[in-house]
C-alpha cells in the first residue's frame, strides 16, 4: 500500500462535520444524576465534551432516570419525583446539543405510564430506554411491556432496548437478548426498535433481528471488530444501522472506528452516522416542534 494513501487517526473536522453525527447512546454517569444538584452527571458530560467537540457531533441522546424504580437508591427516586427539574438540568444546560429518552421501568407499569404522560406527551423526552441489568429491567417478551409499547407508540416514541447475548447463558434477572426483542417487535410491526449493541455477540445479535424490519441496530458498547459494519450492512442494510458512542465509558476512536473504517460507500456512512437516526426520531420531534409552535 502507497503510504502517501494512507490517513491515520479521525477524518478532517470539516468531513466529520458533513457526516452530521447524531449519536444514539450517550453514558454520562449511566445518566444517573446523584442527590448533588446533578454535579456528577454535569461533571461527566463537560469531562466529554473534548471528544463531542473533536468530533463534531450534532447530537447526542442520554438516558436520564425519572423516579420510577430503576436505581437501588430509594432517597434519589424521591427526589426524582418531587424535583423534576433535576432531570431537565443537562438538557437546560446544553439544549442544543442532548436528546433526552428516559429509563422506563416494567416491573412498574402504572408508574411507567404516568412517567410516559409526563415526559413523552408532555415533553421534552423522546423516547425511553429498556435497561438490561438493576431493578427496572425485565425480559423484553414479558407481557407488562404490551401496555407500555402500546403507549409509546401511541406519543410517536422511539425505543432503546439494552440487548446482550451473554456468552454460556444469562447470568442475572431482566436481561433480553435480540432473539427476545424480534418477539416483542412481531407483536408491534408499526413500532420501532433500537436494539443496542446489537446484542454484542453481533453476528448472532443480526441473524437474530434480520427477519424483523421494524428492529434497527445500534452500534456501540463492544470491542471493533473487523467485519461488523459489512455484515449488517449485508444483512439488514444500511437504513437498519444507528451510530451510538457509548461515551464516555468507551473511546472515540473505537466507536467512530466501527463506521469510518468499514469498508462501506460515503452514502452508507452518513447514514449510519446521522441520517437512519434523525429519519428514525422525525415523527416526535415533529410533534415537538408543533407543540412548541402551539
């Protein structure tokens, strides 16, 4: 290979900007914002903002508890539920910049609903976040989810479900897996589904959702491997394919890698970079912005 062909580390600032990035899932503090006016969740998005900067991302969704059941800390759910504005500080803080879906509980039902009406109908969240481990997860198949997807269909939501397919079986309670998420998506074929990390095992995770149209893959959360990028493109095609950063618990350069080091067309990438994503939230955020005109 000619050396003088060969570009090492991130494209030019100006071509990352043209990608128009919008970045899927975003980990600051696992979005949980403490009893400290939120300090340690204000911390860790300033602590990633270098690399946000670096790389020019537009947007970037988090996924901020709201009192309902999913942290072990019975003193900051109540405060979630007494001080909404808790939870609405980091979009404040950076409003251009973060999207917000909350973590929903289904062990909880009635309170999940009420939290849907709240933050989704009402605003500003746009969609939720299925987690796979703590008290608010439970496999994605059980049947509390039916009235929830229900609704988040209904408020035009989008949803994030934590997939893993944990090598030698499921070691705790509520974790979901691809296979389980095609199940939920066939009862809902109008809905769409995130599934993250596209069950980390990602050669399984994409035969498992192939079949299932309504389910796209995020790309986050596993170490780069050669091929991943080709074989979803392959399998599911690149409409199917969301970009998610997992920062700041994983590096830039291995997430952005994924995408930018694939050997996939220009058009391919600003999809999987920006487009699939923005397509994928235009329905609420219409919804938004004419309840905001209104």
């Amino acid at each position: 290979m000619n050396p003088e062909t060969v570009q090492l580390g991130l494209p030019t600032a100006e071509r990352l900007k043209a990608y128009r990035i919008w970045d899927s899932y975003f980990t600051p503090s696992h979005s949980y914002p403490g009893r400290d006016g939120n300090s340690r969740l204000i911390a860790e998005i300033e602590r990633a903002l270098p690399a946000i900067q670096k790389a020019q991302f537009e947007k970037l969704c988090y996924f901020p508890h709201v009192g309902i059941g999913t942290t072990t800390d019975n003193d900051l759910e109540q405060l979630l539920r007494t001080q909404p504005q808790r939870i609405l500080k980091p979009l404040k803080r950076w409003p251009k910049l973060l999207l917000g879906m909350i973590q929903l509980n289904p062990n909880n039902v009635h309170a999940s609903l009420d939290a849907l009406n709240r933050w989704l109908r009402d605003g500003p969240m746009l969609g939720v976040y299925f987690p796979g481990s703590g008290p608010g997860a439970l496999t994605c198949t059980h049947r509390n989810f039916n009235p929830l997807v229900e609704r988040i269909a209904e408020l035009n939501g989008v949803i994030m479900q934590h997939n893993w397919f944990q090598t030698g079986g499921k070691t705790r309670a509520g974790q979901s897996t691809p296979a389980e998420l095609a199940v939920l998506a066939a009862r809902f074929p109008q809905q769409r589904f995130l599934c993250a990390h596209a069950g980390g095992e990602w050669q399984r995770g994409i035969r498992a959702v192939r079949d299932s149209p309504n389910i796209l893959v995020e790309t986050s959360g596993f170490d780069a491997t050669a091929g991943f990028i080709e074989m979803a493109v392959r399998e599911l095609g690149p409409e199917r394919i969301v970009f998610g950063s997992h920062l700041p618990s994983r590096s830039l350069g291995t997430e952005l890698g994924k995408v930018l080091g694939a050997d996939i067309s220009q058009d391919q990438r600003h999809a999987i970079l920006g487009e699939n994503y923005r397509r994928l939230l235009q329905p609420i955020l219409r919804k938004s912005s004419d309840s905001t005109d209104r």
